[in-house]
C-alpha cells in the first residue's frame, strides 16, 4: 500500500463537498456542544451518530469528513473520506464509517472499506464502522436525543448555581420534582447535566417526569 494523500487540514472543514444540486445529496447540520459550533452531516444517521459522541465523556472533539485518502492497495487505486475522525482523551483517535447497512453495500463499496481498515492497521491507526442498529437501535439512544434536544450549552454561572443545587436539596427526585422546583435550574441545564453523567438516571426510559434522578455520590 502506498499513501499518496498530503497533509490533513481539519480546520479548512469539511474534506469531500457534495454537489448540493442534487436530489439525493443533502446536508444536516448538527449544533455540537462540545465543537461550538455546527458540524456539516451528510445524512440524518451521521448526525444520530453524533449524539453518541457528544454522551462520550472520553470524546474531546471530532470532525466531520476530515480529509480523503489516496493509494494505492494490489494494484488498485483507491480514494475514500471517513465521514468522522474522533479525537479522544490523551491524544488517541479513530476513524469512522457510518452506513445504514453494511452488508448492503455494493462489492466495490466494500472493498474500498476493507482496504481502508487494512491501511489503518498498517499505519497504526483506528477504524470503527457503525450502521443504524448500533446507533439509533439501543433505547438509551432517544431518551439521550432528548435530553440533548433540550440542553443548554455550558456556562459556567448556571454551572455553579446548579452544583449550589446539588448540595442543597433531597436526593433521589423525579424530573417532574425538579421541573416544579422553583429554585431548581432551569429545565435545559437539568437535562444538560443529565446528559453529561454529573446527574444520574437510567437514561433506558423514556424522558418523562416520572424519571427517577440523582445526584453522583461523591465516591463517584
């Protein structure tokens, strides 16, 4: 195999621009929290896959379409963009494709894919591929879709009161507990804190005001 691509410049955005003309091409843009800033998704389920990467704690930052790669693997010639590349904590990183279904793919498609996976291995990197069953199956995912749909983007004062909160309330309570709180935080930092793990629910439910919530034990 030989690597034919330059240099990865994944602050210019996006590597691979489709032609927006067409029909069956069209672009979602994911309002990222962690990023602050919109992320360039060429289909809703990229933009699902999102959702997961925001829950990660161990995820830093991630990019969208962050560069193509040229080489060449038997002879053949091969050029192929990620859809993610994944930064994590301490510097680690992976690449990821996101398909609806891969065993639908055409076998020129898969190739390509496996090709790539190989190169990754050769160079030492990461490669994942995640279809719609790994990412919009598990039922945590609609109640976290939830919660994020309504989260508020850090700030540092509501942060502060929230943690004031903490300290000064009975735990466990149900949403609907806090929600008729007047003194609780307002609703979009609640289901912020919810989704960043600093309160706890079993996020398997549905998002209701039964949903039992609490607070992270300090030996946590």
């Amino acid at each position: 195999m030989i690597i034919t691509s330059g240099e990865m410049k994944l602050e210019d955005g996006p590597a691979r621009q489709w032609p927006r003309r067409r029909h069956q091409n069209f672009i979602v843009d994911f309002p990222s929290l962690k990023n602050g800033h919109s992320m360039e998704c060429d289909a809703v389920l990229e933009s699902a896959y999102c959702i997961w990467l925001e829950h990660d704690p161990h995820v830093v930052k991630y990019y969208t379409q962050p560069h193509t790669f040229t080489w060449v693997d038997d002879g053949q010639r091969y050029r192929y963009t990620p859809d993610f590349l994944v930064i994590l904590e301490q510097g680690d990183s992976y690449f990821t494709e996101v398909k609806h279904d891969f065993s639908t793919q055409r076998p020129r498609r898969r190739a390509k894919l496996d090709s790539f996976s190989a190169l990754c291995f050769r160079e030492g990197w990461t490669f994942q591929r995640r279809d719609r069953q790994s990412i919009t199956g598990p039922s945590q995912f609609h109640t976290l879709k939830a919660l994020y749909s309504r989260s508020r983007p850090y700030n540092e004062q509501r942060q502060m009161y929230f943690y004031h909160y903490l300290q000064q309330r009975d735990w466990p309570a149900t949403l609907g507990d806090l929600v008729q709180d007047r003194d609780a935080p307002d609703i979009g930092t609640i289901c912020y804190n919810l989704f960043t793990g600093r309160l706890v629910a079993d996020l398997t439910q549905r998002l209701t005001l039964d949903l039992i919530v609490d607070r992270v034990q300090p030996h946590e």
